[in-house]
C-alpha cells in the first residue's frame, strides 16, 4: 500500500523521481515507463498499480467532457415530423438528447476555453443532424420558445417539450455525478453554471441574452426559414453554441440553455443566479422570434412587408 502513494505522488508517469521504491522495482517501472508516449492526457493514467479511485479527481475534466453532452440531447424536441412519428418518440428523442449535450462540466488546467466549447458545439450538431427530423432537435427551452413565437411549433406542445428538456438536463447532471466522487461534484457545483469573478449579475445576464440571440437566429434562419433552410444547419447551430461559450465563458459561464442550468442545479442544490440562465436565453427567444416575424422569415411567415 505505500508503494500504491508514493508512485502516485510522483507528479508526471515518466518521472526518474520516484527513488524510494527497492531498487529492483524501481528499475522495472522505468523500463515499463519508457515505452509510453507522453501526451496531454499522460497525467492521467500512471503505472496500472496507481490505479484507483485517488486517480479520479484527474479524469473528472475528461469524464465530464462526454457525460453531460450524453444526457441532454435525446430529451429535446421541436415539431412533429412529416412522416408521423408519435409525440412519445419524439419527446423520448428530446429527453435523451438534452441529457447527452449537457456534460462539459469544467475545463482540464491549462486546456483554456477551447475544449468545452467544442465539445458542446460538436455533441448538438451531431444531435441536431441525428435526431432533427424526429423532434426538431431543439434540446433547449429557448429554442423551443422561439420555435413557437415564430410559428414553427403548435402551443400545445411547449409545456411537454420543456418538461422534457428539464429532465434531461436533470439526467444529463446525474449521468455526472454517478462517474465522479460526490465530494468533487459538489465542490464544483455540479458543473453548474456561475457569474464569473471580476463579472456583475448585469453583465452575466446581457452575456446570455447577446449569445443566445445568436444562437437562435441560427436555429431559425437554418432549419425553419424555407428560403434558408440548409442541410448544413446542424454544423451552423453547433459553431454558433461553441462561438458563444468561447465568448461568455469568462462573464456567466457560457450557459446559453435554460435546462443545462437547471440539471446541475437541482442535483447540486447550487441555485445562485439560477434565473440569470433563464432570463436572458428566454428574452433572446422572443427578440429572435420578433426579428424573425418582421423581417427575416419568407412571405408567409412575415407579420408585415408581406
């Protein structure tokens, strides 16, 4: 058992300070060592008997980088297809979807920004282009409230939807927790989304409002509007999300979703500011509707200048 510490406080798989192990088995480690290739997730996985659940706290980042993107994106729809699926298949596709893009939960040290964003842009365009055609692929309250300002979605079913979407949120946030140590998952709240340091209240919530503008006048110029729509739209939402999470990151916390605020919410218990996240991306969804019915959208969708 002292050898399983020490080993594991040595801070790099490849390092020649590990001297307090008998000289035998010292010498063995460093023959077994030298055939690794060292990359930037070679922290993360030591010799095999450093193995254990010590070890976790390094592939939190990495676990969550997968796990709450899982969750979000199957519970999210949008609209009725053509080819008559059964509202419970697509409310199913809604839930599952929303819990699969909800789980970039915190950022690796020294990985910046980069990584989160592109894991979420990439796990809801790859949604969108899967699950689009059964649902709608929204997987996001605003985009559901947009959707339906805009004429693209029937009244009836914005409540459904939302409960959906919530829920995945709510299961992409305990998919989290079951890969991690409780006392990590709580230390970071969740994966929750915060007003950043040196950022006010005022700040995160126009932050959220500009970024979520973007997003959805994406998801209706995209795949709504029929004198736009392009089968490109999944890659378009998918860039826009991760624009905006590179640019809000360092003010709210780059949330942009009502329900990606809520799933860690609830299971953290960490509730400060919660109505930041819903504030801003549900305004941005009636400004991006408004825009939409005035002057973006084709004849038969525009209020005026018909």
């Amino acid at each position: 058992m002292s050898n399983f510490s020490t080993l594991y406080s040595c801070h790099s798989p490849i390092s020649s300070n590990c001297s307090s192990f008998p000289e035998e088995e010292s010498q063995t480690s460093t023959v077994k060592h030298k055939k690794l290739v060292e990359t930037p997730f070679s922290h993360c996985f030591a010799d095999s008997r450093s193995w254990g659940r010590s070890s976790m706290p390094d592939l939190f980042p990495y676990l969550y980088l997968w796990a709450v993107p899982l969750g979000v994106g199957i519970i999210s729809g949008a609209r009725r297809p053509k080819d008559g699926s059964s509202h419970q298949r697509i409310f199913i596709g809604d839930r599952n979807g929303e819990s699969a893009c909800l789980s970039v939960i915190t950022n690796p040290e020294g990985a910046g920004p980069m990584g989160p964003a592109l894991a979420h842009g990439f796990s809801l365009g790859i949604m969108v282009a899967v699950l689009g055609k059964i649902s709608g692929g929204h997987f996001n309250p605003a985009v559901t409230l947009a959707a339906l300002a805009a004429g693209g979605l029937s009244p009836l079913l914005l409540l459904p939807y939302w409960l959906c979407q919530l829920s995945g949120g709510m299961l992409g946030a305990l998919l989290a927790k079951s890969m991690v140590p409780e006392a990590i998952f709580f230390n970071r709240t969740g994966g929750g989304c915060m007003v950043q340091d040196g950022s006010t209240v005022g700040m995160a919530v126009c932050a959220e409002l500009t970024l979520s503008f973007l997003l959805l006048i994406a998801v209706l110029m995209g795949s709504l509007a029929e004198h736009s729509k392009t089968p490109l739209a999944p890659f378009c939402i998918g860039f826009a999300l991760a624009t905006g999470i590179l640019v809000s990151g360092s003010i709210s916390g780059s949330c942009l979703n009502p329900a990606r605020a809520f799933g860690p919410a609830l299971i953290s218990t960490h509730w400060d500011n919660h109505w930041v996240y819903w504030i801003g991306p549900l305004t941005s969804a009636v400004l991006a509707s408004v825009l939409y019915r005035i002057v973006l959208a084709g004849r038969s969708r525009r209020l005026f200048l018909k």
